[in-house]
C-alpha cells in the first residue's frame, strides 16, 4: 500500500458519508444564499397570466386586448397578500403604481367578465406601467447584491444610492479598517513576543507558551465577559489609565472603538504569536550568532536576517488574523457601541430582525467571497511553507 | 536588554492572562453585581447557575447537544480521514482544503444559509437542526487531529496482521483504529469544546428550548450582568483547562507510545 494520487472505490465509499453530509448542510446552505441573492420572485408569483402573454408586446405601443385580459386574471386569481408585496415593491420603482393598482383592484372586482383597463383609469393608456410589470417579471435580479454595494440600477445603468441610504460601503469599510488594525497590532506585540518564545528555554517558556495557549483554549465568549469587567466605567483598565497618565477624568472604553479593538487583539493575538512562533524555531539559532559575529548590529541583524526569514510566518498570521476577523460578530456586538458593528451584524440584523433574506444573502455573499479569497491564499501560503 | 526583555514578557503575559483571572474572583462574588473588588466570597452564583431552571435547562442542552454533534463529527470525521489517508496529488489537495472550508465560513453567513434550508426541510427550531449545524464546524478539527494520528500510524503493523490471515476489516478495528484512538478521542474533545463555545450559528438555528448554555450567557451579557454569568464562565475555564491538560497528556502519551 503506497501513496497514490486516485481514490479507490474503498476509500472513496469512506469518504462519502462526509461529502453527502457537507453537500446537504454546507454546500446546499451556501447555494441557497447565492440564490437568495440574485432571485425575485414577488412579481412573477403575483402575475403568471400576464407573465405569459407580456412577451409578445413590443413595449411601445398600447396594451394589447390579450394583456389586459390577463392582468385583470391575474387580479381575481392571486392572493392579496402576494399582490401586495408585489405592487409595493413596484411602487418603489415607478411611483403612483400603488394607487393606479387599488383603483383598478376595486373596479375589477365589482365588474363581471372582461374588464376594459384604461376606461378604469386612463393611465393603463401608458406603456410605462406596463413595462414596469414587465421589468420586475425575471425571477433574477442584481438589485440585491448592488444594494449591497449601495449602489442601484437607475436610468442611466448602474449608479450609486443617495448618500443618505448608502450605509453598506461604510461599514465595509470599517470592517476592513478595524480587522487591518487588529492584524497590524497582533504583528507588533506578536513578533517581539514569539522571538522571545522561541530563545527562551525551560519553565520559562512552558508559562509563556500557557500564556498563548490558555487564553486560546477559552471561549470567545468568556473572554468578551472579562474585557466587559475589565472596560467598565471605573473598571480595572480606567484605573490603570488614571494612576498612568494621571488624568482625573475617566477615560470611556465600553462600548467604544478603542475597547473592541483591545479586545479583539486580545482574542487573536495567540494565532498570531503561535504562526510567527513556527517558523522562528524551525530556524537554525546560530543564524543570529553568525550575523553577531560578522559584526551585525542587533539592529540590522534584525532586519536583515530575522525578519525575512520570519515573514512567511508574519504574513500567514496576519492572512488568518485578518480573516477571522472580517466574520466578528459577538465581541462587537457586546463591547461596542452603535458605530462598532461590523458586516456580521447587519447580516444578522437583516435576517432575524427584519427577515429581509435577499439583502442579508446579498451581504453575506460579498463577506463569504472576500474570505474565501484570503482562505485561499492562506492555503496556499502554509502550503509552500509546509513543502520547504 | 535583559530587563527590557523581561518587561516586554511580562506584559504581554498580563495582557494574554489577566482576563481569564478577572473573572476567578468574579465568580465568587457575594454581591449582585459585576465589578471589581468584590464584597465577598460566596457560592450563591453557582447555586443559580445550577439550580435556576433556565440556566439549567441550558446545560443540558449544550452536554446533549455536545455529545451528539462531537460524536457525528468524530464518525465522519474518522472515516474520511481513513479514506484519504496516504492520498497525495492536487484533487487530494483540494478534497482536504473543500473539508476545512467550514473553519473559514463566517458563522453568521452560515446561519444565513442553513436557515433558509432548515425552513425547506422542517428542521428550524430543533435539536436535530442545532446538532447538525455543531457538526458542520466541528468535522475540520476531527478530520485535522485523525489525519494526524494516522499519519503517525506504522504501516508494518498493518501489513504484518495483513499477512498474518487479517481481512482488511479486521486489520483496521484491531490494528489500525486502536492505534490512533489517541487522535480520534483528541478529535472528540476538541469538537466538543468547540460545540461548547459556538453561539452565532445557534442563535439561527436554536428555538428558545434548544438554547444552550454558551447562548444563554450571551443574552444575559446582552441584557442584564448577574454574576452567575461569572460561574458559568469560570466553569467553561475550568472545562477548558481540563481539555486543555487532556489533550496534551494524550499527544504526550502518544509521543512517549511511538519513541
């Protein structure tokens, strides 16, 4: 039995229970949101009579006998509530439809037989409203996922929101701009302290290395719990600030930016150590000698010899850090105010607050992309250092 | 440099250490409140945490829903590993990176997700739906910790009960799995500690009877700070700590097993 680069049927039968598990509950949720993103059914559900006949019309002239006849089917045969999310929805594309479809609805149901729209209303003169059915009728639509971009398809093709309802890029944004940081302070506190991991001997290094790996081992949850008890007002670290710096006034930290950013350091600060630690003691230790001896500043033996050999360790700990931290959802929503919450908890807003499935799956499609993206450098990163 | 050294340690030390001790005294607190120094030492909190019907409808959902969901992932976990092992080659690759792809999903995307499937299928709001959304990101560990037991499996063991009359059944329930049980009871545990600590896909999946003791701090943390947070968290660090000790004892024993 050698290694070999085809499954036999053996094998492949042993890894089946996972793949059929993973294709159910990971794959097909995966799917569903891709598909939750893109799709638009309100209004194909509401008209399935004019869906039919629509396409026939060239889109300029008045409507045909056969489109009213079916529109006004389509009024007597669908259920009230699906026709009203329908036309609310077309409401917000062409305005005045609201009315123009109440109007109509009422007339339609006190006539018997064939209805003549435009004796109703004039407006069904207007291929206008007509092409707005039209328009909204694909079951696939990009509304979603530009939304949440903040951006929308006008007249002119695709156009940024008004800046009054655009929020997703900014928090975007933010998350990028906050996950940079803890990566940035998980590299400096990071790489000084695994250096120090990696020279250090005996019951030394066992504490430190507890002191990686305990924090590491608990729970995401209870350490929020401690930073809670730790940022309060006149909590641990504001009386520590206050004896430090000698400033009379407390120093907010609780549900500020400051306070989740010290937190979330805190939670991913061991992978960062422990990434630049691997690499740090595969590396020969007279390596920093040998620079001493050839008369190497500490300094320059640093730079010039330590640190290039450090940095795939860096940069892999920093692909992770950053990851991880793109998808925080908890830690900000415990330690951070209003203005600290990151995509994760608009996602989860959308969904359970306000069960608005197609922009929650829109978000979390553009999130999933992102960190797959740097999943897939990562894998590729510790690939090459696993291969060395 | 010696002593800047020193320093340096020493803090970041405190930084990595000193939440887990905040909390120690916490716990024991004899007052109503969450703040440091505590006015007493008393167990009043734990009486809470273990006799409220809340808090202990919420332990027992997450030891049920623990067990079960380490115990799924361990199977398919272990079997799989069993399947790719000695494999090499790029689909081989890109099976072992599709595997650990759940590790890198955000956990609310996957909430997301699995929700709008639970609604399909009639599993929302059920322990089923919970233990299966635990197993899902626990089946990277356990299939990590058996590959690596396996890798550290000797392949003459194998063949020499192979050429002695063993069919391949035989070889692998008498041979092969007893020797890396080490790796597959490290899988187990690490799930289980992970199932343990996993609140954001649970608050998609979880109906108020399925919530678990990881979700119920996070409400409470949410809403209002009773110190019986405190227990549950020391109880989780002491959890941790057991875990933590029987992991390294296992990989030790291993270590000295195989010299």
């Amino acid at each position: 039995m050698t290694g070999s680069r085809t499954l036999g049927i053996r094998a492949f039968a042993l890894v089946l229970p996972l793949i059929l598990f993973l294709a159910l509950f990971f794959v097909w949720p995966l799917v569903s949101i891709a598909t939750t993103a893109v799709s638009d059914n309100e209004v194909a559900r509401a008209f399935p009579n004019l869906g039919r006949v629509i396409d026939e019309w060239d889109g300029v002239s008045p409507p045909t006998p056969a489109m009213q006849e079916a529109l006004v089917a389509d009024i007597r045969e669908t259920a009230q509530t699906a026709m009203g999310d329908a036309v609310r929805r077309l409401n917000t594309q062409t305005s005045g439809f609201r009315s123009l479809f109440g109007r109509t609805q009422q007339a339609v149901e006190r006539a018997e037989g064939a209805v003549d729209l435009p004796s109703i209303d004039e407006r069904w003169e207007d291929p206008v409203f007509w092409n707005t059915i039209r328009s909204a009728l694909p079951p696939y639509t990009t509304r979603f996922l530009l939304g949440a971009l903040d951006l929308q398809r006008g007249e002119a093709g695709v156009e940024a929101m008004p800046p009054d309802q655009s929020v997703h890029r900014q928090v975007f944004l933010r998350t990028i701009g906050i996950s940079a940081l803890v990566t940035l302070f998980c590299a400096l506190i990071g790489l000084p302290f695994a250096m120090l991991l990696a020279v250090t001997t005996g019951w030394v290094r066992q504490v430190l290395m507890a002191a990686v790996l305990l924090p590491m081992w608990t729970s995401v949850l209870v350490r929020c719990m401690a930073w809670l008890i730790i940022l309060q007002k006149d909590g641990v670290m504001a009386e520590i600030i206050r004896t430090l710096s000698g400033l009379r006034e407390a120093v907010p930290l609780l549900f500020t930016r400051t306070g989740v950013l010290i937190a979330m350091t805190h939670v991913m600060l061991p992978f960062m150590i422990l990434s630049i630690y691997s690499v740090l003691i595969a590396m020969p230790k007279s390596l920093m000698m040998a620079a001493a001896s050839m008369g190497a500043r500490p300094l320059a033996a640093f730079r010039t010899v330590l640190l290039p050999l450090a940095m795939p360790g860096i940069v892999s700990g920093a692909l992770l850090v950053f990851m991880t931290s793109l998808g925080f959802y908890i830690l900000p929503a415990l330690l951070g105010g209003g203005d600290d919450q990151l995509i994760s908890s608009f996602v989860a807003n959308y969904a359970i607050r306000q069960a608005n499935w197609s922009l929650a799956s829109a978000l979390g499609l553009v999130l999933l992309i992102v960190t797959v993206a740097i999943f897939a450098l990562y894998q590729r990163l510790s690939d090459r250092l696993a291969r060395r | 440099m010696g002593v800047i050294k020193f320093a340096w340690g020493l803090v970041c030390v405190i930084f990595l250490m000193g939440p887990l001790l905040v909390i120690l005294p916490i716990a024991f607190n004899a007052g109503s409140f969450m703040v440091l120094p505590i006015e007493g030492w008393s167990l009043r909190w734990f009486t809470v945490l273990f006799t409220d019907p809340a808090w202990r409808l919420s332990i027992w959902n997450s030891l049920i829903v623990g067990v079960a969901s380490s115990a799924l992932a361990t199977v398919l976990g272990t079997l799989a590993a069993l399947g790719l092992r000695g494999h090499f080659g790029l689909p081989m690759t890109l099976t072992r990176i599709a595997f650990l792809l759940p590790m890198a999903t955000p956990a609310v995307v996957l909430g997301v997700g699995m929700q709008l499937v639970y609604a399909r299928i009639g599993l929302s709001s059920s322990y089923a739906g919970v233990i299966v959304g635990h197993a899902v990101l626990s089946i990277p560990l356990t299939i990590l910790s058996v590959a690596a037991a396996l890798a550290s499996v000797d392949r003459t063991a194998e063949r020499a009960a192979a050429s002695l009359g063993a069919a391949p059944p035989k070889v692998l329930w008498l041979v092969t799995l007893p020797m890396a049980l080490p790796g597959i009871v490290t899988g187990f545990v690490f799930a289980f500690a992970n199932s343990l600590d996993e609140v954001v896909l649970t608050i998609f999946l979880a109906g108020p009877n399925q919530r678990t003791l990881a979700q119920q701090m996070f409400l409470q943390l949410r809403d209002n700070l009773s110190p019986a947070i405190a227990a549950a968290a020391f109880s989780f660090i002491i959890a941790t700590v057991c875990v933590g000790v029987t992991g390294l004892w296992l990989r030790h024993r291993n270590a000295a097993r195989s010299r």
